[in-house]
C-alpha cells in the first residue's frame, strides 16, 4: 500500500477519549474505592504524596514516582499499583450477583465495553483510518482502549494467531475456543499493559487492580524494559515501513528520549506527519523529520475536517 500510515498516541489520546488522566493529573485520586483493602493503599499514597509536594511544590508527578522507586517496599508497591489502578478505574464493571457486588475489567471483546462513550469515541476514530489502511500502531498508553476500539479479530502484538489468557466475549465457551488475536494491525506497547505481567498477555486488565502489571513506571528518562525488547523491536518494523504518520496526544517532552530516539531514528524519511493535539509541537517535530510535511490540528470533533483534508490527500 502506498501511503503506509501508521499511528502513534501518547497520553493526550487516552485523555481524549475516555478521560484518563495525563502525567499531571495522575494523582487526583479518582477512584472509586473497593474495599478496606484499596482504601489501605490509597491512604499510603495519599500521604505520601502530600508530604512530598511540601518539598517539592513545582515539581511533576514523575518525579514522585521516581522517588517513589526508592522508598521503602511497602510504599513502593503501593505507588506503583495506583498507577495502574488509576489507569484502570473507567473500565471496571460492577454488578450484584447472589447478593454480593463483584467487580471486573472489561475484556477485550464483551460488548459491556460499548457502554463506555469513550470506547466508542476511539473505535469510529480507528474506523476512519482502518478504511484507508493503517499498517500499524505505537503507543506509550498502558490502558486497553486500543483493545477495545479494535477488538482481537482487529489487530496483534506482533504474532499472528497469539493465544491470550482469560475469558473473551463468551465466557463458558473460552476453554473450547481460546482467545487468539487474529487481527491485521500490530500494535506495540512500548511502554507495557495493565494487560500484561511479566510471564504472559491476557484478555482484560485486572493486572492494573493487583499491581502486577509489565508496565514501565512514568519517570523522567524511563528506560526501556528489557521484558519488552520485542515490542520496541515491532514499533521500530511499524515506522521504518512507514511513508505517513499520525502522532496523537504525544507531547515530545525532552525527557522522552527514548521514544523520541525511537521516532527519530527508525525512520528519518517519513513523508507525511500529522499532529493532533491541543498543544501540537510542530516545532520539535520538525527538529526530527525536517524533510517531512507536517500538519497540525486539534483532536475531533473540532480538528475534523483537518484530519479528514490530510487523509484524502493521502489517498488521491
């Protein structure tokens, strides 16, 4: 195909469509809390947290949590779970059954998911682009709204056929009919799942309510994992096929060296860049691709007609 778009999304993306929150606003609290157990962990963090900002009032979140890596197991764990519990809190389905309330994250193909305004947001965004053909995805997000938005008929992690663990749409039928992720489009996690733990890749996010997530935690200078080798691998196949390239969401924030290397190095030819953002950074962009035409706009709906300019002349 031609015009070989793919896309990448930072955090602006998941922000975008459901409302997570981006670096800044992670420590809002906006959970709602399961249990003496959870209220036990957010009360650790919240104190943390607190007397941290006394002596750091300008500083970011990341680098709380990049103190937070040093403190003591207890606590660290603590951080590091409401992280991916934060993360987690749209996509947690609650429901009484015998008298007792149970609590889940969405699997990839339930269609419970479909009652989340933002899943639906994302999956006519992807339909857009999936009309034209998107040869790949990238993205540094450890939630599941790819997932959802595609579905496991829509894309993989790089391997065809990938058996995941866990129930899918129809729960009882699962150990006749695994889970396989059948789909056309890789997408690269490059920074973990609340899906994925260190051993295996499974159908929802329930990693991101134990704390045992493969997620690699937002500091400042991140690093890559080596656990997810593979996956920076599959980013770097995604851009270097790629003429043209979508950037949704993603800030290029000097401290991302790593991605921005990523960005930079696998492909220095790409043609064709579109930036949707509420604050695009055409400038930092261009210190990367200076050959490449490179478009601004805002996120839907407002950016619409942009977004849809830019595609058409892709295709003619």
């Amino acid at each position: 195909m031609s015009f070989m778009l793919s896309l990448f999304l930072g955090a602006g993306f998941s922000k975008w469509s459901v409302g997570l929150p981006v670096a800044n606003q992670l420590f809002d609290f906006g959970i709602s809390v399961w249990g003496p157990r959870e209220e036990n962990k957010i009360n650790i963090v919240k104190s943390l947290k607190r007397d941290w900002d006394r002596f750091h009032p300008e500083s970011p979140a990341e680098d709380f949590i990049a103190d937070a890596l040093n403190f003591d197991e207890k606590e660290m764990q603590a951080v590091l779970w409401y992280v991916g519990r934060r993360l987690s809190e749209p996509f947690i389905w609650k429901k009484s059954h015998s008298g007792k309330w149970r609590r889940r994250v969405l699997m990839m193909d339930e269609n419970y998911k479909l009652s989340i305004q933002g899943i639906k947001t994302a999956q006519a965004f992807f339909t857009n682009l999936c009309l034209i053909g998107l040869a790949g995805v990238i993205t540094t997000n450890y939630d599941l709204i790819v997932e959802y938005a595609l579905g496991t008929n829509g894309f993989n992690y790089g391997i065809n056929n990938q058996v995941l663990f866990g129930r899918g749409a129809f729960a009882r039928s699962t150990w006749r009919s695994p889970v396989r992720l059948v789909g056309n489009i890789p997408v690269a996690k490059i920074h973990g799942s609340i899906s994925w733990d260190i051993k295996e890749k499974y159908t929802d996010g329930r990693r991101g309510l134990t704390g045992n997530a493969l997620i690699v935690p937002p500091t400042p200078e991140k690093k890559p994992s080596q656990a997810l080798r593979r996956t920076w691998e599959l980013a770097e196949t995604i851009l270097r096929k790629s003429r043209n390239l979508i950037i949704f969401g993603f800030a290029f924030n000097p401290y991302d060296s790593e991605v921005i290397n990523l960005l930079k190095n696998s492909n220095r030819d790409l043609e064709n860049i579109l930036l949707i953002d509420i604050d695009p950074k055409k400038d930092r962009a261009k210190e990367l691709w200076p050959d490449a035409r490179i478009t601004e706009c805002l996120p839907p709906s407002e950016g619409d007609s942009k977004i849809e300019k830019w595609l058409a002349e892709l295709r003619d």
